[in-house]
C-alpha cells in the first residue's frame, strides 16, 4: 500500500509541474508567447528529434528544445517567361509567391516539401502553354525522399487516388480515383530506412506521400500517412522540366546519410 501511495504522489507532482510548451519555450528563447506558438504551428521546433505537434501540451519545466530554421528563398532562374525558386521547408506556395509582385503559382508544393518551385507571369502566352503542359502529363518531375524500411530494387506504382473528404482532407488509394503513376528507384540505404527517386508523370494532391504509404514505405515524418515523427517530412522536389526548360535543386543537409538519421 505504501508503495502505490508514493506512485501516486510522485505522478501528481509531475503534473503539477509541467507548463504549456509554447510558454516553457518563449521562456528559454526570450522571445514572445505568440512567437514561440507561431514556431510550434509550423513544425519548427523538436524535441530529442522529434518534431512537437501540438502548443499546449504539458512538458516538463527542463525539457530542451531544438527549433529549426527556415532557410532563405533562392531564385534559380527568371526571364520572361518564368521564375524558378529553391523552395525552402515550412512554408507555402501561397506564402512564397506573395513576395513576388507580378508572378502567378505554376504548380504548387506541400509546406514541408522542399525544391524547385515554379512561377509564370498569368497574363502570358507561356502561362497557357505551361498549364497545359501539365494537364497532358508533359512535365518531368523527380524527387528526392527518405522512407521508412528497405527497398531494394526499382519498382512501378500506378494506383489510383481519389481525396477523401472529412475534418482533414486525405488522399487514399480507390477504385474510380484519378491516375496515379510513381516510379521508386533506390539510391541508398541505412539504418533501416532508404533514400530514393521518384519519379512522377501525373501530379495528383499527395501522390508520392500516398503511394509510399500504401506499399508500407511511408515518408520518414509524414505522420499523417503513418510514418514516423521526425523533424519535417524528408520529401524534396529535385528536378522539373517542361517546355524547353530544367531545373534542378540538390536536396538540403538534412538528406545526407551517416550523420543526420
């Protein structure tokens, strides 16, 4: 009976300690309790690794925070015609193209998608020829992730994707949904996890985090679709070419094996 006395009176003086994280973390960064939930909403801060998901949750008083950075823009490209953009992690298309005056989304990338992004001027001739581009599947795009498990050899995925509409919009694979097609190829494998290509001709909303999924390689991150928590979903848009043009952006640090997995 003393034992379970003293269980109980160890856990109700933990609770009574703990403090929301965004308070804890506006304390140890000096900066404003706005700020530092403006941080957590954005999937910027982690904890041992793992990225905190919700701003009030109760911690621990010494618990330590790793908060990351948003790296700048970069314009890869710009004529006439379009403007290509190293697209960082945590922030929107819509956020992104806000900043440039005159320029119109071409496509767009998940906020935590990193990669080329594409701008075209709306009022153009090239706007109409790019949109359609898209629309008869004339676009190369390949990107650079790192899934859960091992996949050894290049492997095809065409299923087909209808969104599912609820409380959150999801994506899962159906009967009558749109084409899907995916092409996986691996480029290295450690700890249990792979970094691959893919390779996409349709760009359907969540195409490669659903098929990764599916064939039980989720994203490393990309809890929505079952993955593991990590500190941002590991998923890059490396390559795009279409009308004439190609650009390429090189994954981030965060991708490199042997010293950040």
């Amino acid at each position: 009976m003393k034992t379970h006395k003293k269980i109980r009176q160890t856990s109700s003086k933990i609770v009574a300690n703990a403090q929301k994280a965004y308070k804890l973390l506006a304390l140890q960064e000096g900066i404003s309790n706005n700020e530092a939930k403006e941080l957590i909403d954005r999937g910027l801060v982690s904890i041992q690794g793992k990225r905190l998901g919700i701003a009030r949750s109760l911690l621990n008083p010494q618990v330590k925070f790793q908060i990351q950075k948003v790296l700048p823009t970069k314009i890869l490209f710009e004529d006439e015609n379009i403007l290509a953009l190293c697209k960082p992690a945590f922030l929107t298309s819509e956020e992104i193209v806000r900043r440039y005056s005159g320029w119109s989304l071409l496509h767009r990338l998940d906020r935590e998608t990193s990669g080329v992004l594409l701008l075209i001027k709306r009022d153009s001739s090239f706007y109409f020829k790019a949109k359609e581009a898209f629309k008869q599947q004339q676009v190369f795009k390949e990107y650079i992730a790192i899934v859960e498990g091992v996949i050894e050899e290049e492997c095809e995925i065409e299923l087909p994707l209808i969104v599912q509409k609820g409380r959150f919009a999801k994506v899962i694979v159906a009967k009558g949904g749109l084409r899907a097609y995916s092409k996986v190829t691996p480029l290295e494998i450690e700890n249990k996890k792979t970094k691959i290509s893919i390779r996409i001709t349709t760009g359907r909303t969540h195409q490669i985090r659903v098929h990764l999924a599916h064939i039980k390689h989720p994203i490393l991150g990309d809890t929505f679709y079952g993955g593991k928590p990590f500190r941002r979903i590991m998923l890059h848009a490396y390559k795009i070419a279409l009308l004439g043009y190609e650009f390429e952006d090189l994954p981030p640090q965060d991708f490199i094996f042997k010293s950040n997995l």
